[in-house]
C-alpha cells in the first residue's frame, strides 16, 4: 500500500470545545454529535487535550461543577496533515486512542482522524479471500502444507 497522507483521509469538520466548558455542555455535543470524544482548544485553537465519554463518565455527576479542561485527557496525542497513514496508526496503538487532533505548523487544530478513517483507507476483503482465509490454517499461510484442524 502507497503511505498516503492524514491530509488526505481526515475530516475538517471539527467538534470541539474550550477547557472551560462544562462536562454537561461536552456531553451534550456527544451525543449530538454521536461522536465517541473531541479535542479540546485554548482560545488560540492550539490543542491542550481531548476528553471522551469516558473521561465524562469519571466527572462524578455533578453538572456543571467540573469543567472539560479538568477531565479531559493531556497532552493531547497529535498528527499533522503531512504524517502517514501507517505512522498515525502506530500512533493510536501506541497511545491507546481512537482519535488524533491534526494541528498545522503552529499547532492549531485543521482537522481530526479518528480509527475508523485509517480503516477505510484498506480495501473490504474479497468473498473469495475471506472464504480462503476461513478454511485455511495459519500454517497453510505461511507455506508448511498442513491441513486445517476440523
């Protein structure tokens, strides 16, 4: 597969919220949005952290009362337009994220990738390759001729 760049696959259309919105104000744009979590900016638009439904879900329930710059997660794991599909995706696993703020050179927010946009980069298998893939073991794969177990 070519690298193709995250400028290519990310979406500019970005939710996000300042450090000091309040959990009910993030929870809201959540579940408005059916997103899973967004970047949080300062009042440059530079990234300070991300918060998620899971960050949330840790805020005790008080409404109000604690702000997203207090449960959001930092620093913020970031990519840039330029950075590779593949370097983006070693980025998640590494960081166990399911999303990365893109930031240009002055570390402003331009866009997001999330997991499922480096997923449809790769093409779906073929009814033939998963049907091979399914009858096949692993030891067929790497070329020692043994029959699958049944």
């Amino acid at each position: 597969m070519k690298h193709r760049k995250i400028g290519n696959v990310m979406s500019d259309d970005v939710v996000r919220v300042g450090h000091g919105a309040s959990c009910e104000e993030v929870g809201a744009l959540l579940e408005r949005h059916r997103i899973g979590g967004l970047p949080v900016v300062d009042e440059d638009d530079k990234v300070v952290g991300v918060i998620t439904g899971t960050d949330l879900a840790g805020a005790g329930g008080v409404e109000g009362a604690v702000s997203a710059g207090q449960r959001m997660s930092r620093p913020a794991v970031t990519v840039r337009p330029q950075d590779t599909i593949v370097d983006a995706a070693r980025s998640m696993a590494r960081h166990r994220v399911e999303r990365l703020p893109v930031v240009d050179e002055e570390d402003r927010l331009i866009g997001i990738v999330t997991r499922r946009d480096l997923l449809r980069v790769f093409p779906a298998p073929t009814t033939r390759s998963a049907r091979i893939s399914s009858t096949r073991c692993w030891c067929d794969r790497c070329g020692c001729g043994r029959s699958p177990s049944r």
